[in-house]
C-alpha cells in the first residue's frame, strides 16, 4: 500500500514504482527529480505529521502511496515513523545506497568500524561526544547541525582531526571534501550537505571486524595501577576506581570531567569505555602525565591545564563529573561542577573533615546523595611462600545524581 523508495545516490526510480501512485510524498528535490504520474497529489516532506495523516486518508481509501526518501529510509529514516503508524507489513521499501555508505565509498574508506550518529534534528552535543571519543564517525547534518557547528565545537576540543564534508551526493553538483574542524567553522556550507565523516586518522587502525560500529568495550577496566604512570603512588586505586566508574556510567555520546586528574587514570578508563574526557590538572607534569597515559591506552583526552574551578568556565557542560583531591577549594569545586552536571557527580577523598561539606554541596544542587568508605587489604607475599592481607588507605567515595525532572532541565 505504501511504497517507500532510496534515492539519490541509489538505482534509479523505477517507471512502474509512480506510475500508479495516487498520493507521491517527498522531499522537494526528490519530487523535482521524478517524472509523477497525471492526476497524483504531492506533498512536500516538512513537518512529518501532516504528510502521515495524509497518507493515512488515502491508505484507508486503498489507494497507492509513494514516499520518496534520501538513500536508505530505513537507515535513520522515514521508514521509521511509516512503520509505527501502518506497520512494516503495509510499507514496500526499496533502498537506494545511504549517504554514509557513499561518503566512505568516495573516499576509498571502510566503514565496519564506524559510528554513525544522526544530528538532524537532534542535540549536536551526542554528534560532537562521539567525534571526541571514536576515531571514524559519520555525522547526519540538519539545520544549526552541520559541518559549520560541527567543526566551531570540535577546534580546540580535539587533535588531528579531519572533517571530510560531503555535499549534493549523487548529483551533478556533488563535492567530496577534506578540511580541518577550524576550516569547516570558518565556512558558509549551505543546505546540501549530506554527511560529514570525522576522522582521526592516527587512531583509525583499519582492522578486520566482526561486528560493526563501535568496538566493543575493553575486557578488563578498574586497571592495575601499574598500567599507568604515576607519581609517588599519587593514583585513584583500582577498587576506588572500580566504584567511581560503576557511579560514572561513561558511555559513548556523553562528556565526562576528570578533576584534578593526577595521573588520568580515571579519565582514560572513562574513555576507554566509550565517552568523551576533558581532564583537568593543575601541574604541568600531571597534564604531560595524563597525555602519555592516554597515548598507551590508545584514547583521546583532552587536558586543560589549570586548577578548578576557575579554568570550569571555558569547559562544555558535562554529564558526569568525577572530582578527586580539591583541599580547602573541594566544596567549591564540588558546587560548581554539580551546577553543570546532567547526571552525575562522583567525589573520592580521604579525609573525613572534608565528607560533610562535600554531602551539602551535592544536596544544595539538587542531588540525591549516597557515599561509601572503602577499605580494602590486597594479598601480598611474605618470605616463606605464605601470604598477608596488605591493608591499602581508607578513601571515602561520595555520588550525587540528579533527579530525572532535572536532568530534562539542564538538558535544555
């Protein structure tokens, strides 16, 4: 009853696919492109809901239906919606290449290993976390969307990135090209644009893949802290770790701040799992530290170098913060990163004078607020092939996680 074609840069529209068509929706290019049928209404695709309750008045009449889409429409596409309202056995849809599979296609790339994130009509913040924290991502441009703002977030935000914008594909105006994230920002693209790729081509490995998109996550986390540098065992400890990134969730999409890093081992495990890490550390050493740390692990961090929370100003708001040190300045920091924060602060100390402030803190910024005092003793060897309980110092791990009414709040 509902025919639902790929073009653009798929086969060309079958003759017999509109000849019998009563009601041809599109958008207003696709619709140009097409040689329609004497007689059959058109509706140019804007606002979705009156064009599906159109379609609905003639499917109930049982008179054929046409939508013409950009590409694959079941790849963030209108077969979506189409399905929902008629169900996928009303809906006869013949896909064309998608944009994405296009663009690496032009520019001789594989995409197995890909993200492909949709910024039309969505948040650009997700678009811009998972180019922060993937090395091959495609991003699906729409309007206050695209490869301008795109690039304006990323510049100082990352390194050796590329931006490959590919615009009008499939037609005779199509332009495939290379540029930096500045260069993208400095740019007036106009409407065409049908994906930018992002590409940081020192991570981009190529690998044989079995299962495509992001890789999956890393085998082991709350790593031994002999997988880091560190200076005089000045390191969140393992099981410390362990219960901050449970408080955490880092995940791909999302912006988490590491304070007063250190060594950044909290940060790397936080990007390891898939999200995007802005580190902030205060000595010179500690920031060259967290840098060489990411490097082995084979992340993106990005260090600010400077102490909390004067340099927070300048920072993206993030999702979760994880905050460990702070001295006489905890409280503050603690405030004026619960301010910011859409999900979650999570604070490591050691020092119990420091519990109650950081507890009102939290609570003052609207936070439900929970804490443990961990203690732990790790096996250690004695002469004689015996064994001891090595007790490691006591930290307390205060959260605070915002309401879900909130988080709505500080999403807008």
């Amino acid at each position: 009853m509902i025919t639902v074609v790929g073009t653009g840069t798929g086969a060309p529209l079958a003759a017999d696919v509109l000849a019998a068509a009563r009601l041809v929706v599109g958008g207003r290019r696709h619709l140009a492109a097409a040689t329609l049928p004497d007689g059959a209404e058109q509706i140019v695709l804007g606002p979705l809901a009156p064009a599906l309750d159109t379609i609905e008045a003639y499917v109930e009449k049982g008179e054929p239906v046409v939508v013409l889409a950009s590409g694959d429409p079941g790849f963030f596409g209108i077969v979506r919606a189409l399905a929902e309202r008629f169900g996928a056995d009303a809906l006869d849809v013949r896909p064309g290449v998608s944009s994405v599979a296009t663009a690496f296609a032009r520019t001789g790339l594989t995409w197995d290993d890909a993200v492909v994130v949709s910024a039309h009509g969505r948040d650009l913040r997700t678009a811009v976390n998972t180019c922060r924290a993937h090395p091959k991502v495609a991003v699906l441009t729409g309007p206050g969307a695209g490869p301008a703002e795109l690039g304006a977030a990323l510049t100082h935000r990352t390194t050796d990135r590329v931006l490959v914008v590919a615009t009008a594909l499939g037609s005779g105006e199509e332009r495939v090209e290379r540029v930096t994230p500045a260069e993208a920002a400095a740019r007036d693209w106009g409407t065409a644009v049908s994906v930018v790729l992002c590409l940081d081509e020192s991570r981009a490995t190529g690998a044989v893949r079995t299962i495509a998109g992001a890789a999956v996550g890393p085998a082991q986390w709350a790593l031994d802290e002999r997988e880091f540098e560190h200076r005089d065992s000045m390191i969140t400890k393992f099981e410390v770790r362990a219960l901050a990134l449970a408080r955490l969730g880092p995940r791909l999409g999302e912006l988490v701040w590491d304070i007063g890093a250190g060594s950044g081992s909290v940060a790397v495990e936080c990007a390891r799992l898939g999200a995007a890490v802005t580190a902030v550390e205060k000595t010179r050493d500690g920031v060259e530290r967290i840098r060489a740390n990411a490097e082995a692990h084979g992340v993106d961090v990005h260090t600010v170098h400077g102490a909390a929370p004067t340099v927070l100003s300048d920072l993206d708001d993030p999702d979760a913060v994880f905050i460990g040190g702070g001295g006489r300045e905890l409280p503050a920091i603690v405030t004026a990163c619960a301010r910011r924060a859409r999900r979650t602060v999570v604070v490591a100390m050691a020092a119990l004078d420091r519990v109650p402030a950081v507890r009102e803190a939290l609570g003052g910024a609207g936070f439900a607020v929970d804490g443990v005092l961990l203690q732990s003793s790790r096996l250690a060897p004695l002469p004689g092939d015996v064994t001891r309980l090595a007790a490691t110092n006591p930290v307390f791990l205060l959260w605070g996680v915002r309401p879900p009414a909130s988080v709505e709040g500080v999403a807008q």
